[in-house]
C-alpha cells in the first residue's frame, strides 16, 4: 500500500500518513465539522458488532443443559465472569446491565482485534478491488468511535438516574452533590446560600460527567491510536529491502502482536468496568 495513492515518494513519513486517513463522507473543513462521517469507522464498528451478535445469538439458542460444547462453556464463562463484575458494581437489578456489560467488553474488543490484523491487507482490498484510495479499519483509533460509545453510556447513565431516582430525586442530586446544601428558612440569606451553593453544585456535576465521558473515550482511543502507529512503524520496516529489515520486521511484529493481545483484552476490561462504574454511580442514593 506504501505505493498507492502517491505514497511511495513520501517514504516513512507518507506511507503512515497515508494509512492515517479515514474514507471520509467529504472532506473536513477544519478541526472540527460535525458534517463529516468516517465512513470506514461506521463500516467497522458495525461489522464487528454483527460478528459478535450472530455467534452469540446461535449459542444461546442452541445451549444444552448437559455437557456444554467448547463454543458455550467458552460464552457461559464470559458471562458469568462479566456478571460478577456487575455484581460488584451495580446495586440494582442486573438483567440489563449484565448483558449491557458483556455487549461493552466483546464489541470493544473484536473493534481492537482489528489492529491485530495485517496493516495493508484491508487497504490493499479497498484500493484493489473497490478503488478506495484511504481506509482506516480500526474504529476504535478514531476518537469520534470512541466517544460515540462513551457519549452512548452517558445517555444510559442518564436514563438509569432517572429510572432509579426519580426526575425529582435526579435534579435534587444536582443541586445538594457534592457539597450539600442549606436548609431553607425565612432568613433571606439562606435562600443566597442555597442559591450560590446550587450553582456550584450544578457546575461541579457537569464538570464531573464531561470529565469522565471524556476520559472514558479518550483512554480507548489513547492506547489503540498508539498501538496502530507502532504496528504502521514495524510495517515501514518490511520496505527495506534487506535481510536485516525484513529480519527486524517479522521479530518486532510478532513481538508487538503477542503482547497488542493484552492491549486488546485490557482495554476492552477497562471500558467495561468504567461503564459499570458509571452506571454504578447512578444507581446510588446522596
């Protein structure tokens, strides 16, 4: 792919450029341009999504009380291990938020699985076969992947504030965490008190939910945004034509792929706990 679509001049430098652009729905007018869509982003993220339901789906209907086949005691594993860990954040009824959970950790984890395939054979099929000059397969290396999932939670972690609280009890969180509030009396100065520590609690609360959205898409897309630069680094290697270059990209890329499967899995753990944490968190009564 390093010499397609002009990218041979540019060496290193073009060839990861070049792997670092999106196929996009129109071309980006500035840092931010709600108008666009990273089409192979959407591509992925749902191709991914469907490889996981469908194999899920059959074994769920095809489960067996007896002796489990090595497909479903591999999924009755999972599922009781993501359970256990809602059930230890979660003080609530579990029969959404545990399959919710398990959906989280697979799905974040096929969509990092991609990074683990080889870096041009995608874009080599796109330019080959369907005349796409750019392609970017690995959805969740794009940050609008990442915080379309995290602003996804966010919505959830609303409507479980919500369903548990109450809109009363939700609005009256806002106004009395983290600092309380004054009990209010005749005496004109605690309805100024109540006020002033109203509005900071208010901004406290939007602060804390913009903040942990964004550190929940931010981490995600941190780690496999790094991840995929190495692997378009060790792949650069295989362009030089030397045993030594050839010998250093397959030892360095069998390296970096054995231990990318911690990344993988580890990412994918850490984005679901954040989000039973999250959910957790509305689950609790101030």
């Amino acid at each position: 792919m390093a010499s397609e679509g002009g990218t041979e001049s540019g060496g290193m430098s073009g060839y990861i450029s070049h792997h670092l652009h999106h196929l996009a729905s129109k071309t980006q007018d500035g840092l931010f341009d709600i108008n666009v869509l990273h089409l192979d982003t959407v591509f992925f993220s749902i191709l991914c999504g469907v490889l996981f339901l469908i194999p899920f789906f059959f074994a769920a209907r095809r489960a067996t009380s007896g002796v489990p086949g090595r497909f479903q005691a591999f999924v009755e594993m999972l599922v009781e291990f993501v359970e256990e860990q809602a059930k230890g954040m979660v003080h609530g009824n579990l029969s959404y938020i545990a399959p919710l959970a398990l959906t989280v950790f697979v799905w974040v984890a096929m969509m990092n699985a991609v990074d683990l395939i080889p870096v041009d054979l995608f874009p080599w099929v796109a330019h080959n076969i369907f005349h796409i000059d750019y392609l970017r397969p690995l959805p969740t290396a794009d940050i609008n992947g990442t915080f379309g999932i995290a602003v996804g939670v966010l919505l959830l972690v609303f409507y479980y504030n919500f369903k548990v609280k109450g809109v009363g009890g939700f609005l009256h969180q806002w106004i009395t965490a983290p600092f309380g509030n004054v009990k209010l009396t005749g005496n004109p100065l605690t309805w100024i008190a109540f006020l002033v520590l109203a509005v900071v609690n208010i901004a406290f609360t939007i602060i804390e939910y913009v903040g942990n959205t964004f550190s929940h898409g931010m981490r995600l897309f941190g780690n496999m945004y790094a991840g995929e630069l190495i692997f378009f680094l060790i792949a650069g290697l295989g362009g030089t034509a030397t045993a030594f270059g050839i010998g250093m990209h397959l030892f360095t890329g069998t390296v970096w792929a054995i231990f990318h499967i911690l990344i993988v899995l580890l990412q994918a753990f850490i984005f679901m706990m954040l989000t039973l944490v999250y959910i957790g968190q509305a689950h609790e009564h101030h």
